[in-house]
C-alpha cells in the first residue's frame, strides 16, 4: 500500500516566521514527488515537482528538499506572509506518465498579521 | 494561461439521484482524472481517463460511477445513485505530454441529503 504522511497536519505562525513541513512516503519505485498549494475555492496549484535524490527547488520564499533513499521532503516557507495561508499538499506519483497521485492529508497553514 | 475548469462549483442532491459533475481539461492534454476528498480525509484517486477508456480505477470507482469524453472538450464524472458517504469535495485533473505535473480544477462540492 502507497502511503504518504504528512506533517503537522496544522500550523499557526506570525507573519515574518519561517516555517517547514514534512512529506514521507515509500521510497521504493520511487518516479516522483509533487507539491501543491491549495487555497479554498480555488484550483490546488503546483509548486515543485521533483523526481532526482537530493533535488532542491526554490520558488520566491518557499523551497523544497527530497531525498529518496529514506523517503522524505521537506517544503520550507522563509518569512511566512498572510498570503502564503493555505493547505499544502504533497502526493508521490505512483507511476510515471499518466500515473496517479497519491496524496497525504496536507498541512494547514495560518499565518497571522 | 491554461486552466482547467469544473462545473457546477456546488451540487446538492438527494440520496438515489443521479448527478453528473463537468469538467474541462487544459485543451491539448491527454490523460484525465477524477479525485476526491471527503472532509477531514485525504484527496483520493477515482479513475483515470487515456485514449477514450478507463486506465485506472480505485475500489471506490464501483458501478455506480462512469466516465466520459462526450466530445473533445468535456470530461464527465456521473454518479448513478448517490449515497450520503458521496458527499465529497470531486477534482479533475489533467496531465498532457511535455507537462510537469498534473493540473487541477477548483473543485465542485457535492452535498447528498
């Protein structure tokens, strides 16, 4: 069974906080691993798709880390804005091309003003 | 930029009704898929959708559910008879060659009664 675990599950900061998560999930047959950011009413946008061991991807103030071997990656906030306030999810692709997505439970992030 | 819309935003039915959820995929891809996520629970795969014919199903895809391409536009998630452990935020996503990642709608939140 495809499980991918996610934590914490919520999380509140102050506005200039920086913040990470953590996405663990079955190293094996590994094709890669996607993030989303997910605001209420609004389609779940991509962030990072990564595939290689070690991968680091950078996107303004958020980054993310993977590492295979032991199944895990990190996606890390810099000075959290009132903005960045959504659910993150990460979901491994089971498969690659056309595979499906296997989701964690995603992390909620509030960031207060 | 290219997105993927759905239809209706909102859908509330009553139990045994049939319901029949719209979507429109990011015009020149060609993978398709429904997932879901009941409240409280993770985003889960339903189907996915290559060539014109089911690729995958999940257990939860039983014979209440079908899909379809009616044309060369849409992408169909029908539900036969609901039931009131239907009730669940329905994705669609679709994917095309030379895509990094799978793109979402925002989602249609069906309410059985």
């Amino acid at each position: 069974i495809l499980n991918v675990e996610q934590s914490p599950q919520s999380l509140h900061v102050q506005e200039g906080d920086s913040t990470n998560f953590t996405c663990s999930f079955p190293s094996s047959n590994f094709y890669a691993l996607h993030w989303y950011r997910w605001e209420t009413a609004k389609s779940p946008e991509a962030l990072f798709v990564m595939t290689l061991n070690g991968d680091e991807k950078k996107k303004g103030r958020i980054s993310a880390t993977l590492n295979t071997k032991e199944g895990y990656s990190y996606l890390y906030i810099k000075g959290s804005q009132p903005e960045d306030s959504a659910t993150y999810l990460c979901a491994r692709l089971f498969y690659n091309q056309g595979g499906k997505l296997i989701f964690g439970q995603g992390t909620e992030l509030s960031v207060k003003p | 930029e290219p997105e993927v819309t759905q239809t209706p935003s909102h859908q509330v039915t009553q139990m045994g009704q049939e319901v029949i959820l719209r979507c429109v995929p990011i015009s020149n891809h060609l993978y398709f898929y429904w997932y879901r996520q009941i409240l409280g629970q993770k985003v889960e795969f339903l189907v996915s959708f290559y060539n014109n014919e089911i690729s995958e199903k999940s257990e939860i895809f039983d014979d209440q559910f079908s899909v379809e391409r009616p044309d060369g536009s849409n992408f169909t998630l029908k539900i036969r008879s609901t039931k009131l452990e239907d009730s669940a935020m329905y994705f669609c996503a679709s994917y095309g060659l030379g895509s990094d990642t799978q793109y979402f709608g925002p989602g249609t939140r069906l309410t059985v009664l």
